[in-house]
C-alpha cells in the first residue's frame, strides 16, 4: 500500500498507477527484485555453461516486469503456480537466490531438496506451489488451490502462471469454466511471448488475442504491455480485488518477449535476429522501468548503481552457498516418494 | 546386391525411414510439436520439412490430446500418420485417445476399421531433466490389447521397425531411449523392414540369459564382455516388442541356459519384468530353471534432478556384472 504522504499524492496524480500507488522504497526494491531475476539467470546460465548445472533450463530474461507486476499486490500469503520458465516468478514472490541456486546445483539446501531441479523450482513456505514441466499442468492445480480458499475461507487469491503454448491445452479451458462457474478467487495469467517453442501464436491460436478466450468463459480479459511494469501491476491490481471480492476470476495477457532461446537446445530458426534485437534494445523492461523511476525522481544514477552491486553481490553469495552446501546422499534417493509416518 | 551400409545415429536412422516411408506413401505425414522449422525438440525430424513441406510435416499448437485424435481419426480415414510426443511423458495427456480410442476402435466396430496410426515416443532418464520429463512408461501401453509397442535397441532396428510399423494395419507404440538418439551403427540404405513381434539373440551364450530392453541392450552386452573374462557366458535376448511379445525366443534361451535376469529401466515393479518372469514361470522353461528369476529394474520413486541419484535410479553396467555374478554364483 502506498505510503506516500498527501502532498506526495498530489504531486504524482498524473503518473502512471503503480507511482501513486506505493512508495519509492517499494518501488525500488522492485528494481532490485527485477534485477535479482535478471541477473540470477544469467548467473544460472553462464554455471549452465561451466558445467556446474545439468539438464536443461529455460529462461525469462525479458519478461521481469510481467512476472514482478503481478506479484506486485499479492500477499504473502497468497499462492502462485508457475511454469518451465518460473525463475522470475519464484523470485518475485519471495524466494532466496542461494536456495535457488542449490536447487540448480542439485543440492540438499536446495527449494526441493536437489529432487527437481530448474523446472520444477518451488517455495511453499512463500506460496509457490511450484514451476511445472507440464505445460499448462498448473492451471486447474490453481483452481483447486483457489477452490480451497473458497472453501477455507482463507481469504488467498492464487495465480496461475501460463504461457501463450499452454492455452491450447485442453486444462486451459477446463480450468477457466470451472473457475467462472464456482466464481474462484484466481487469476490466469498468460504470459504471452509470441512463441511456445518454435511455434508462433500465429502459427497456433485461432484468436488474435489470448484475452479473447476469456469471453468463452464469461470473465475479464485484459491485455497489458508486459514489459511496462505499472500496466501489468495494475491489471494485477484489479483482479486481485475482484478475485478478493468474491467476484471470481480473472485473465490477464501480458504480451512480452523472452530474449533468450527457449531451453538449452534451440537454434532459433523462428525469429529473426532483428525481431530479436528489437525487442533487446528498444523493449526491455528492466530498462523501461528504471528509465522511468528516474524521470519521475525516484532514483538517481548513484541509486541505480548502489542496486547494482548490492544484486551483483547476492548473486555471488548465493553461487557460492550453493557451491558450499552438500548433495544428497545416493542411499536417500527413495526419501519423499511418500509421506513420512511416524 | 546388398544395399550400401553406412553408420548413421539411432536419430539419423528414424529420419532417414521417415523420409522414404513419405516418399513411398503420399499418405505418410508427420505430426508433432516443434517438428517442423525447430526439427524436433531431439532433432529426429531435423531438416525434413524442407523436403515435404509444412503439410506433410505438421507442427501442432501444444494440444497432446487432440493432436493424437487427429492422428487417430485421420488414420481411420485412409491417412498414415507419424505422430511425435515431444517426450513420451506427455503420453499422459494423451492416454484416452491412445487407450480407448485408437486401441479399441477396430475391435468395436467389428472389424469394420483400423487405425495404422504410429507414435513415437522419446523416453527414458539421464538428461537431467527430472521426474516429469524422464519417464518409461512403455508398459503402461503395452497393457492394452490392440495396441502393438516396440523399443528398438539400435539405429539398424530403429529404421526396420519404424518402417515395420508404418506398414502395420494397427496403432504401433515406438519407444526410442533419448540417450540412444547420437548411439552410431550400420544402417543399410533404402528400405527394409524388421518384424515386429519378435526378438533378437544379441549374443549367443550358455550361462545366464539376460532379457533387455531399449538402451539396456547395450548395458547388457557390455557386462557381458566383463562376465565373458570371469569365465561367465552371457546370452543377451532383445526384446524389441514388448507387445505382442516374442515368448519362444525367450523360452529356447532360458531351456538353454537355465538362468534368467531381466533389466529394463521402467520401475521394477509391476512391469516387463514382471511378465518376462511369470511367462518363463508359466513354460516349459521353468523346470529348467536353476536359479530365480532376477529382476533389475527402476527404483521405486520418480527420477530424480541430482546426477547421481538420477544414475542411482536405473540400472548401471555394473549392477548388471553384480547381478549376473551373484545369479550365476548361486549367491542370493
Ligand atoms: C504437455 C507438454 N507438452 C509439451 C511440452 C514441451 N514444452 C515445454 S515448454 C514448451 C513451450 C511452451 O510454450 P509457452 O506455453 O508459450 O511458454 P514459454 O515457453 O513461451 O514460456 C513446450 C512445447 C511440455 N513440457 N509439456
Ligand atoms: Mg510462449
């Protein structure tokens, strides 16, 4: 919630949303968190490279905003689902970069205890039930998560995270009715990067927009600029309320771009170098966002910088808590298959 | 004349059978995800949709369980489709067309129909990439009357057998072991067919017979050359179909030998072991038997992401030298 005092208030009521909405210091530990997600994938990558990871690991540099925005107006206690490409949304829901990292490196200290590695990354504890290797496996695992709040009334919203490929998922739809029918506090999130793999939305999806699918299932859909981190806080912001409000679902489609290759093996014969660059140069939202914390006075270049070390930092202590902790024991390989009865 | 026999992948065999089988039969087609421009998310298809172009090389948007419909309904209607799971984990999503669809179809109507509709299905651990994307789930299908399931073992039978199952009449299963996908071997040109339906004597031995499948054929033979230096002679059987199953072969091996050990990277339980064991035990093969019948196969539990404990989970060629010596020794 914001904090900023009447007068702040005035001077920011022609900014975009989230500049009304909270603090500078909120905001900028939104920067930082952003540039946690961004340079924890590259540290990831480049451990990739040096053969401390194994495995395969998709990354979502380029879609920071959409991942931080949506979490923006959660509560702890509110619960995600996640996908193959869930680094951003584990981070931006809470989680630590060194246990992330020990998870990478198949580590005890690790999210899942070195059992599930990138792709199936989770923190229950700060309400990530998990990325999922499953396209679209997490979607109605929300609507259940969000059935149990209605019926627990606990008063949680959850999203699901998705991306444009999973929509063409039979659970996709599945999902999506069932929420609307029993009016669920959840919120579908896709995040549309144009590809699922090679395979364009063009090329996949009968409807030019993923929003309009919501209209079959007699919801919201909203289309926001994912990489403009106060439109998709926004749109967040909305639903969250909504779902909050007993009014049921919500689907949002964050169009973004992911600068990277889709896993580990691609040769990116579908897009073209120029696209690409474009998107790099012209559209990334970590710049956009700082671009914008500094016009409006939030931060200054000395700011920028202190966050940039103090990330660079937190990176490298993680690797090396990761690099330090200890792997499982092979004679514990059948732990966790079933409950633990005393 | 014999045709030209060069050493090509298990990857470059299955594209190379693809590929005639289309050039044979302009009803073959390919489907799949990322089959197309991307060639395959294990680069089987590689550059084929360069030569057929995207209508016999059909990317589907991620719809498991519809795209195998289609494949199933247009193979009812007088097509030949090839169809690509991406990994044969997400045979799951796909499980009702598969099982009551395509495996029934013909049987309910009488034999009014059939379904000559092949899957293919690239399964298997040690990629690292964990429990949802490392899968054997051959014997779940192999359950199910109506669907005939291979796992050919070399780049040689990966194309006979490919080009076997497009020939067949009915819904034929292919489970191709990612690791196997860059083993090399002789693969002829041109085409020919291997049967399905029956197993190969990999090595003729008189001590133990071993029954493997998929990528531990291999691990099989190469225990077998340590065991060969202790004075232990190993005959490896591949089982190549685990539907229909080639019963004699297994049970001359097991008259022959007296000793039987199965391995197979599935969970141990509940699967081809099982039924390789109770059909030896069901045979005149059983009063031959000096030993138990030892089964190695899959830890109970999903795989795990940790290396080591992903290696831990499946059989290794020294579990194999381990058993074998154990079972041949009479040590229980
Ligand atoms: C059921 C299923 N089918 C296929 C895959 C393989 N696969 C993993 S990610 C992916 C593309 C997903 O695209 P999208 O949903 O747009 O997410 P993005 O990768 O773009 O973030 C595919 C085909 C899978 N993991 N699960
Ligand atoms: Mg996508």
């Amino acid at each position: 919630m914001g904090t900023a005092s009447k007068a702040v208030a005035d001077s920011r009521a022609n900014l975009p949303f989230v500049y009304r909405q909270y603090s500078a210091e909120q905001l900028k530990h939104v920067l930082y968190k952003m540039y946690l997600i961004r340079r924890f994938e590259e540290g990831a990558e480049d451990s990739y490279t040096r053969g401390l990871i194994h495995g395969t690991m998709h990354l979502s540099i380029g879609q920071e905003a959409s991942a931080m925005g949506i979490c923006m107006p959660l509560g702890e206690d509110d619960q995600i689902t996640s996908t193959h490409r869930g680094h951003g949304h584990c981070i931006a829901k809470g989680a630590e970069v060194k246990r992330m990292f020990a998870e990478f490196f198949g580590k005890t200290t690790g999210y899942c205890k070195g059992r599930g590695g990138s792709m199936h990354i989770a923190d229950v504890a700060k309400g990530n039930l998990g990325a999922n290797g499953i396209v679209g496996g997490g979607i109605p695992i929300a609507v259940g998560a969000a059935l149990s709040s209605k019926m627990m009334k606990t008063g949680k919203v959850v999203v699901s995270f998705f991306g444009d490929g999973a929509n063409n998922e039979g659970a996709f739809h599945e999902a999506l009715n069932m929420a609307a029918v029993w009016k669920l506090p959840v919120i579908f999130v896709c995040e549309n990067n144009g590809y699922g793999m090679s395979t364009s939305t063009a090329r996949s999806t009968a409807v030019k927009n993923i929003a309009d699918r919501a209209a079959a299932y007699s919801m919201p859909g909203v289309i926001v600029n994912g990489n403009i981190f106060s439109e998709v806080a926004e749109a967040s912001y909305k639903a969250v309320e909504r779902a909050r409000a007993g009014e049921g679902p919500t689907l949002i489609e964050s169009k973004t771009y992911r600068h990277r290759g889709h896993s580990k093996s691609d040769r990116n014969r579908y897009r073209t170098k120029e696209e690409i660059e474009d998107w790099m140069s012209n559209r990334d939202p970590i710049t956009l966002f700082e671009n914008e914390l500094r016009e409006f006075g939030f931060i200054d270049d000395k700011g920028i910088e202190a966050i940039r070390v103090a990330v660079a930092q937190e990176i490298a202590d993680g690797i090396e808590f990761a690099k330090a902790s200890p792997s499982p024991h092979v004679s514990e390989t059948g732990n966790y298959v079933y409950t633990e009865q005393a | 004349m014999d045709a030209m026999v060069r050493e090509l992948s298990y990857a470059q065999a299955i594209q190379e059978a693809m590929a005639i089988a289309m050039e044979m039969d302009e009803r073959v087609f390919l489907m799949g995800e990322d089959i197309g421009v991307y060639g395959g998310a294990f680069q089987v298809t590689g550059d084929l949709v360069e030569r057929f172009g995207t209508e016999r090389v059909i990317d589907t948007p991620i719809s498991e369980l519809g795209g195998a419909g289609v494949a199933v309904g247009a193979a009812l209607t007088g097509m030949r489709p090839i169809f690509e799971f991406q990994f044969s984990d997400f045979a799951t999503l796909a499980m009702e067309q598969i099982v009551n669809q395509a495996a029934k179809m013909r049987f309910m109507l009488g034999g009014e129909v059939s379904v000559p509709v092949v899957m293919r299905f690239p399964a298997g651990s040690g990629t690292g990439a964990a429990a949802q994307h490392s899968q054997s789930l051959e014997a779940w299908l192999g359950h199910v009357p109506g669907l005939k399931v291979i796992q050919p073992a070399t780049p040689y039978d990966a194309k006979g057998m490919l080009l076997a199952a497009v020939a067949d009449p009915d819904p034929v299963m292919i489970f191709e072991h990612k690791l196997l996908y860059k083993a090399k071997g002789p693969v002829p040109e041109g085409y020919y067919t291997v049967p399905i339906g029956k197993a190969d004597i990999r090595r003729e031995g008189r001590d133990l017979t071993i029954v493997a499948t998929s990528i531990m054929v291999q691990k099989a033979l190469d225990a077998a050359a340590v065991l060969e230096a202790e004075g232990i002679d190993v005959e490896v059987v591949d089982l190549r179909t685990i539907r229909p199953m080639d019963k004699q072969t297994v049970i001359d091996s097991v008259k022959k030998t007296s000793r039987l050990m199965c391995v197979y990277e599935a969970v141990k339980t509940l699967g081809i072991g099982a039924e390789v064991s109770a059909m030896i035990a069901e045979s005149e093969a059983f009063d031959y038997l000096d030993a138990p019948i030892v089964r190695l196969g899959g830890a109970e539990t999903p795989i795990p992401y940790n290396p080591e404990l992903e290696k831990a989970t499946v059989p290794q060629v020294p579990d194999i030298i381990t058993a074998a010596r154990d079972l041949v020794k009479g040590v229980r």
